[in-house]
C-alpha cells in the first residue's frame, strides 16, 4: 500500500510540475514571438517529454533500463492511439501540412531506426549518439523557420494560468521552468522507485510495468496539452505536440538513455510485438492524416480501439 501511495503521489506531482512546465514554456515562446507551429513540435513537446525524459534518466541510474524503453515504446504508442485518439473522437483534428511534410517523416525515421538500432538486442552507446546529434539537427532546422509575424494568431488563444498570465519577465519566466523541471525529475524518482517495488510485489516484469502504467503515466502531459489545444482549436499545437512529443522521446529521451548506460533488450517478443506496432501505429497516423488532412471522428475511434486491443493482447499474452 505504501509503494502505490508514493507511486500515484509521484505521478500527480509529476503530471501537475509538467503542466506547469509546458504553461511556462508556451509563455517564453510567446514572449520570443515564435511561430505556433514551432511552440507545438519543440517547446510544448519538450515540456510534455519531460515526464519520460526524467522516469528514463532516472530508471538508467538505478539500472531500470526495461523502464526506461518500455516507457518510450507505450508513450509513444498511447500517444498515437490513446491521446490523437480522445482528440479527434472529441473534436476532428486539422493538419498543418508543414507537420506532414516536415516533421511526421521524422518521427517515421526515428522510429524505425529504433527498430533497426534494437535488432541487436541492444541500443549501444554509438546508437544513443546517431539519436542525439539527429535530435540535434532537427531542432536547429525547426529552430531556424521558428520566427514569423504570424507567431500570435493560435497563441492567442492559449489560456494561461493565472500565475502567469500578468508576467511579462523573461528571466522570472526560466525560472518557473526550472523550478517546473526540478519537481518533474522529483515526480519521476518517486515513480521509479515505487513502480520497481510494485513490479516485484506483484511479480510482474518491470517492461510490462514501464509499457502500460509509466506510460500511461507520462503521456498525461500531453493528453491534458493536445486536449487543451483541441478545446481553443489551436490545431498546430495540439498535432504539433503529440508529432514532436514521439520524436522527443526517440531522439533525446532515449539517445540519453542510451549514452548513460548502454540498453539491453532482454525478451524477443519486444522485436516481435511491441515495437511492430509501434510501426503500425505510425503507418495508421499518416494514413488518416493524408486523408483530406485531418483525423476525423471514426478515425479517432479506430486508432482508440487498436490502443485498447495493444493493451489487451499485451497482458494477456
């Protein structure tokens, strides 16, 4: 009872601290005058990566590393199915078409080179760097098309906490973001910790912990950002940040994790089942959003109902 208690404790102040953290990004953005297109795909995804960035550095310190990828592969999927999924099925959404063109290619890429780089059973030093130096250059050439006059025209619409809605200050601002990110990395340490305990108490192996619960998890961030984005129909956001979020995840979550301490993949059906789906969930997104570019309600059902059919067959099997 105690592990769990400490365990949800973790999660809500890891949930409410990334909230945070992603109110007090979109604000320096805001500030900075960049684009919307661009606070969705960097400054909110990084906000709402934060979750899995700290239970991932946090699980390869303390030798987790089932954790640490099971956490991405579920994040990533349940960011697919179970988030775009709420999304549409509550509110159609539109597709920039920067976002197919640009940035959707890239979470394709990435995700198959995690696939490619796990054939080995193990996601080397060298590995985590080709992520790193990629997650590098995708942020230079996002960075470099942030800027235009058209920065304010969905931003407008974000609501903005109370804290933060008077406060004009740069510098304050970082300073809630650190103080944001602080409380995240504390969230995720309580999380591990507890979940790792749980695992052993109820003899269930640390990766089906890391792909279903942490994953679940984590990804609330960014069900609570895309649902907001949805809510003021600022759709470049809302896309933008469950598309960048999936590359975050990929390219600096695991790239990070990788060069900590080298990941070893311990069972087959990871290679068999977990990550082929993730590919499907993948393939299904550009489907549906070349479809007239936009998902729309049925869509949303289907990438909900593969969501809760993955979770199913992977307890179940």
């Amino acid at each position: 009872m105690y592990n769990i208690v400490i365990f949800v404790s973790g999660l809500i102040l890891l949930i409410y601290s990334s909230g945070f953290l992603i109110q007090s990004s979109v604000k320096l953005s805001f500030l900075l005058r960049l684009a919307p297109l661009f606070i969705g795909i960097i400054i909110v995804a990084f906000g709402t990566s934060a979750p899995e960035l700290a239970v991932g550095i946090t699980a390869a310190l303390k030798h987790q590393k089932a954790i640490a990828l099971g956490n991405i592969v579920g994040s990533n999927i349940s960011n697919i199915g179970l988030i775009l999924g709420l999304c549409a099925i509550f509110m159609p959404l539109k597709i920039n078409k920067d976002i197919f063109k640009k940035e959707l290619p890239i979470m394709i890429l990435s995700t198959a080179l995690l696939y490619v780089f796990s054939l080995d059973r193990i996601l080397s030093r060298i590995d985590g760097l080709v992520f790193v130096v990629l997650f590098i250059i995708f942020c230079f050439i996002s960075f470099k098309s942030a800027r235009t006059s058209e920065y304010h025209q969905e931003v407008a619409g974000f609501k903005f906490n109370k804290i933060l809605k008077g406060i004009n200050s740069k510098l304050l601002i970082g300073v809630f973001i650190f103080v944001s990110i602080i409380l995240v990395i504390w969230g995720a340490n309580l999380m591990v910790k507890s979940g790792v305990n749980i695992a052993h108490i109820f003899g269930i192996s640390p990766w089906v912990i890391g792909i279903t619960v942490f994953a679940v998890g984590t990804s609330l961030p960014e069900l609570a950002a895309s649902m907001a984005a949805s809510v003021k129909k600022v759709s470049s956001i809302g896309v933008g940040n469950i598309v960048g979020s999936n590359i975050f995840n990929i390219l600096l979550v695991l790239g990070a994790v990788s060069l900590i301490r080298p990941i070893t993949i311990d069972t087959s059906s990871v290679l068999v089942f977990e990550m082929p789906a993730l590919l499907l969930f993948n393939i299904l997104l550009v489907i549906f959003m070349r479809t007239s570019f936009k998902i729309s309600r049925i869509e949303g059902f289907i990438l909900l109902a593969s969501y809760v059919t993955f979770i199913i067959v992977l307890i179940t099997k």
